[in-house]
C-alpha cells in the first residue's frame, strides 16, 4: 500500500480525484488527513472533525473488471470492511444505516463517501472516503453522533484503526472480485438499521410516512413496505430514514 499522509487538506476524496485526472494511481493508495477543510458527506453534507482526534481517509481501489452497473455492492463491501474493523475493537451493537453510515445502536460512528472514476461508461476504479470518529469527546449540535473512544473509554492509535480498516477493505474487495454478490448483499442486508422495524421516513417533498425496511435492490435502492402494504423502491434522494 502507498500512503500519503497530511497534515491538513481540504478533501481527502477531492486529493485523490484530482490525481486520478492524470494517471490511475496505484491500487490501495492512500490519502490520511490530520484535517480536513472542507470534508464532504453523502449528498453534499460536510463533514466535521476535530483535528487529530478522528480518522479521516481516502482509498484509490482499481476495479478494471467491474461492471458499471453493480456500483452499489462496492458500498455494502466498504459498509462490511468498516464493520468487521470495529468489531476487532470491541465497539457494540454495530449496524449500517441506509446507505452507508455506520451506528453503534443508533449514534453515528462513520460516513463514507464512494466517487466512482468512469470513462467511456468503464469503471476504472473506485475512491472510498471515510469518517471515522476515533477519540473525539464532544460533537456540538450533533446529538446523534459519537466515537469509539466515546463507547468503549479507550483512547486508540489511529494508525492502528488505519490499518485494520485497510486489512479489511483487502478482504472485502476480494470477495467482490471473486463475484461472492450474494454473500455480501445477505451480510449488509443483516446489518440495516431497522429492518423488519416500523420506522418513520421523510420524503424529498417533505412529508412523512411509516413502513417497515425489506432489504435493498441490487442497485442500491431501499425496499420499504409500506401502510398501505406494498412493497415499494426508494433512491437516496427520495427518501430519509428518521432515528
């Protein structure tokens, strides 16, 4: 693995974009900030983090025989990776919120942020951002946020964290590469927070509804039964989980 690390920068995916404008980088290349300035979230959310508390990363993955239209197993493989990491250290009741956050119950402990490189409708590969709150105490205006350290008591060494989340990804990624979808669609499915649980949503439009999560679509979409008892498909912009 090639790893780079800064002191400050404004977006660790952004510094790997800008890299892979030129020539690919190497597989597993590596961007770790001590901050980030201008750190990005799903949907354009931003990303905040005290300096030198938490783990801020980006990972270049090449993917030259991926198909376009499988993106999303690419997420529930990142989701898994960071999953199985955590677990190593001991941090409870873990589960992935659609689509890609990672709770302890439900505060949240990590986001991740997938940017695919495409050209000529080929997947090149793939640059996987994440947050993950290490050894940071207080979130203001944050209520649903919170940290390992915060959980467990225990003040970690980030690069150890680094490097167990990597070991991870390295498994995931053969397990896609080996086309075990199956597997890793059933695993990610077992760990949605709420599923087979009533739970509330919010529309684009602003209205709320109440359903039951099913599991997702191959592409990523949400299943939701819903009242009038039909099982319907939602995209990320459609729709929010509420806590």
């Amino acid at each position: 693995m090639y790893i780079i690390k800064l002191n400050a920068i404004d977006s660790t995916n952004t510094y790997l974009k800008d890299l892979s404008t030129t020539t690919l980088p190497k597989d597993y290349t590596v961007v770790v900030a001590e901050l980030q300035t201008n750190g990005r979230g799903q949907m354009g959310a931003q990303w905040n983090a005290e300096e030198g508390k938490n783990l801020t990363a980006s990972v270049f993955k090449r993917l030259p025989l991926f198909n376009v239209g499988e993106q999303f197993y690419i997420s529930m493989a990142v989701s898994l990776a960071i999953i199985k990491a955590l677990r190593s250290f001991k941090i409870p009741q873990l589960r992935i919120k659609w689509p890609n956050d990672i709770l302890s119950a439900n505060t949240k402990l990590c986001g991740i942020l997938i940017e695919n490189v495409i050209k000529s409708n080929n997947l090149q590969g793939s640059i996987i951002g994440f947050g993950l709150n290490v050894n940071q105490k207080i979130f203001n205006n944050l209520p649903q946020a919170s940290s390992m350290s915060l959980l467990t008591g225990v003040i970690y060494n980030k690069d150890e964290v680094l490097f167990e989340v990597l070991k991870q990804l390295e498994f995931y990624f053969k397990l896609l590469e080996s086309k075990a979808y199956l597997d890793i669609k059933l695993e990610y499915e077992n760990l949605l927070f709420r599923k087979k649980k009533p739970s509330t949503f919010r529309t684009s439009k602003n209205d709320s509804f109440s359903g039951i999560i099913q599991g997702v679509t191959e592409n990523g979409q949400l299943q939701v039964w819903t009242e009038d008892d039909v099982i319907k498909t939602f995209d990320l912009k459609e729709i929010k989980l509420l806590y």
